[in-house]
C-alpha cells in the first residue's frame, strides 16, 4: 500500500483533527452517491477503500505509539475466537432480538467488556442512542486498549457534536460582518477606480 | 405533529425556496379539495415535508403554474403539480395526525384545552374516518403509535430510548411505505427513524418547563438530566443518523431542499428551541 499519509494529502506532522477533515472531504468526495449512474463508480469504490485503509492505517498507528505499546495491537484479532462469535453474526445480519437473547442470558458475573460492547452494538442498531452510549462508554472503561471499543466510543461523540454543515452550537456566530472576502473585494474595487482615472489622462 | 421539520430560508436559492412554497400551496389546496375549507387549517411543515419526500422518491413533479391563494386572493402564488397520489397522502396525513394529536389533548391538557378539543373532536373524526378509508395503513401506524406512546410512559423503566421509540418507528413506518425495494426500505426506514426520534425528543425538550410544572411526563425530566449540553448532543445525534442514511438515497428531485433542511432547517429548528429553554433558566435565575 502507497504511504497513508500521502492517500490522504497530509502531512505525517498532521494533528488528528487535520487527518479527520481531510479523510472526511475525500469520503465526500468519492461517495458512492457522486457515482451513481456513473461509468466511474468503479473507480470511486476503489478510491474509497484506499481512502479508508489509509485512515485506518493511521489511527492504528498512532494509537499504537500513544498507548501502551506492547498489548493493543492484539486485542482487534478477538473478534474471530470470541465466545461471543454466535452474537456477532447475529447483529451482523440485523438479528437483534436473538443477539439480545443470547447476551441477556449471560450471568452477572460473566458480563465483561465485549457483553457491554455487544449490548451497545444491538442498542445502537435498534436507534436507542442513549442505551448504546452508556454500555460503549463502560465497554471502553472496563478495556481502555481495545481499538474497537474506542472506535464505538469515538463515532458517538463524533454524532452527537454534528459536524455536518452549518449546524452551530453558539448562535452568535453565525452572524458575520465583514470577511475577509469583503475586504479583498473593496481593494479591487477601488484598485479598479483608480487605473480608470490613471488611464483617462 | 409538531411543525419542526422546517426548512431554513437563508440557506435556500430563491428558485428552491419558490419550489419549497409551491408544494406548501399544493398541499393546502389539496386538503381544501379533499377534506374542505376547513381543514387548510391544518397544513404544517412536517407534512409538507413528507409530501416533499414522496414527490422526490417516486419523481412525480411535473412541474409548477401560477394560481391565487385562496385565503388571500390578491395574493399570487405557485403550485407544484405532481402525477403520482404525494399531494392526497400527505394530505391524509395531516388529517390523521390531527386527529390523534386532538385526542392525546384531551386525555392530558387543561380544562379548557380540553372542552375546546371536545367540540371540535367530531369535525376531525369524520375527516379522519376518510383519510383511512384511502390509506388504512399510514392510519394503523399512527393508531399503533399512539398506543404504543401510552404504554412506554406509563412503563417504571422508561428512558429516553424507549420514550422515543414509538413516534420514531411511526415515521420510519409511514416513509418506508415508499420503497421500491429492501435496500431502499431499509434506508428510508433508518432515515425516519432518527427523524423520529429527533421530532419527538425535541419536542420533550420545549416542553421541559411546561411539563415540570403541571408536573407531566418528560423523558428529560423522569432520566434527571436536563442541560442543554445534554440534551443537543442527543438531538444532534439523532440528526447525524438521519443524515448518514439519507446520503445512501439516490436523492435528485428537490435535493438542494432536503438537504437544507436536514443540515441547516432541523438544526436552527433545534437551536431555537434549546436557546429559548436557556432563556426561561436564566430569567428564573435572574
């Protein structure tokens, strides 16, 4: 695979902010949308999945050299030998009320991070935001290391500060005065009145 | 409903704003034909709304003539005309949805709210009963809904999810009726749902002091957490959902529309009603 920092158009100094926005404008960018009756849709899709191994490449690197070091890595290959594994495929293919079943029958005392994660995750497909928040949020407590766990944790709050176009917590400042565009646009202006006199005489 | 599904006019061109009011006009002339004068009254956002989305889903705009307002005859105005039944759906649900709202008053409003909702309950009825001879199913959603809506408040272990969960599925119920196919009812299902879900917490979140005070229930209230902070990261979330799935949509007739509203309309809508809520605190406060 191509250097990831060089898919996204980034610095490797790039803060996680700036990674964000760039991955977010090429994911609009090469939305399947944009391509729908297009001869190119092919060409977005594959454009889209090195967009998104490049981000995924990067944040599993960074976060590798923020945490821990040695364990992190391993706790993502889970998912295949989970005692879970009948669950997982269960919400996989939008059978929530058998998922539910299996998890509820667990005993108290068995509940680890994954139940609380599961439990999150049939939350979460049902649309009951709230429920999947607190079990992410404990899933992430009881296992700060585990990658998956953070990502449910991180694609919440990324939805719930909406970072979608106009929306503005503070309503102050969507009032604008005078831009720089404004500016730039009055010294033409003027610019442009003053070659006209200069060309009169 | 409720009349916050809205759009928001600075954010529009003026073409789509024309295109976005024709419809309005078109839905109020045809509550006017199918339910009389009366029932004009009744136009909202919201169904507006919906008649936008049945429209752009199976592109039955055709195109748009000038009339009059029948309210205001000196005042001109467009149609949107549509070949497809989005007019007479959407019409039906304003009526039936007026109906349910005028007996949910009467089961939990003021004495005098509720004398006034009494006398005018059986003009509404019989419009009603019209509306679901046509469309029988989006009058068994909401039927159900209203049940539903009982049983989760009245429940010990209510939440906000579980609140919330009864109009949500209402309105992925009526706007999944639209699909074409199971990927697209999926989606349409999702995007209602958390357009649903925001409708009805929004709603929960204007009502905050009123329900505090003649002490009904609020799911804001009941869960004890009550901050605007709160409460917009919740309301947002349910918006960025609603979002997320709406861009699966093969959107083309009046996409600029839609998208306004999802983006900049519900938000402002959002943002008004959790400023005013601000305001309220600040003047007890004070």
């Amino acid at each position: 695979m191509n250097n990831p920092y060089e898919v996204l158009g980034v610095s490797p100094n790039a803060t996680d902010e700036e990674i964000k926005k760039a991955y977010r404008n090429l994911a609009k960018k090469y939305h399947p949308d944009n391509y729908a009756d297009s001869p190119l849709a092919d060409v977005a899709e594959q454009k889209m999945k090195e967009v998104n191994e490049a981000y995924d490449e990067i944040n599993r690197m960074r976060q590798k050299g923020r945490g821990t070091g040695s364990q992190s890595s391993g706790s993502y290959s889970g998912a295949q030998n989970s005692k879970y594994y009948s669950v997982r495929i269960y919400i996989q293919r939008n059978m929530i009320a058998e998922a539910e079943r299996i998890l509820d029958e667990a005993p108290a005392s068995e509940r680890d991070a994954e139940w609380h994660f599961l439990k999150g995750m049939c939350a979460y497909r049902k649309g009951f935001n709230e429920q999947a928040n607190q079990y992410f949020t404990t899933a992430c407590n009881m296992d700060p290391n585990n990658q998956e766990y953070r990502t449910a944790v991180n694609n919440m709050n990324r939805q719930r500060s909406y970072g979608y176009g106009g929306y503005t917590a503070n309503p102050d400042a969507s009032v604008t005065g005078c831009t720089i565009c404004d500016i730039c646009s009055a010294i033409m202006c003027v610019n442009c009145l003053c070659n006209c006199c200069r060309s009169g005489f | 409903m409720f009349g916050y599904l809205q759009i928001h006019k600075d954010e529009l061109k003026v073409k789509e704003y024309e295109a976005y009011k024709s419809v309005y006009c078109g839905l109020c002339k045809q509550l006017g034909k199918d339910y009389g004068i009366l029932s004009r009254l009744i136009l909202s956002y919201d169904c507006t709304f919906y008649a936008v989305m049945l429209m752009s889903l199976d592109r039955s705009c055709t195109g748009f003539h000038d009339g009059r307002c029948r309210f205001n005859p000196l005042k001109k105005c467009k149609f949107a005309d549509c070949r497809g039944d989005a007019y007479s759906k959407a019409a039906a649900l304003s009526v039936i949805s007026a109906y349910y709202k005028i007996l949910d008053d009467i089961n939990d409003s003021g004495f005098f709210r509720r004398a006034a909702c009494r006398i005018v309950k059986p003009a509404f009825h019989r419009r009603e009963k019209k509306a679901s001879k046509r469309y029988p199913e989006i009058d068994n959603i909401v039927r159900e809904m209203m049940q539903n809506q009982q049983k989760a408040e009245s429940d010990p272990d209510v939440t906000v999810d579980s609140a919330a969960d009864p109009t949500a599925k209402m309105i992925s119920g009526i706007i999944s009726l639209e699909a074409k196919d199971d990927i697209q009812r999926r989606v349409l299902s999702e995007v209602g749902y958390h357009i649903g879900r925001w409708i009805y917490l929004t709603d929960a979140a204007d009502d905050i002091e009123k329900d505090k005070k003649h002490n009904n229930f609020n799911p804001f209230v009941k869960s004890g957490k009550c901050d605007q902070e709160y409460i917009s990261s919740v309301l947002n979330q349910s918006l960025a959902r609603a979002y997320d799935a709406y861009n699966l949509l093969d959107i083309i007739d009046f996409k600029p529309i839609i998208e306004n509203m999802l983006i900049y309309g519900f938000p402002n809508k959002q943002n008004a009603v959790l400023n005013k809520q601000q305001e309220v605190k600040d003047e007890q406060s004070l």
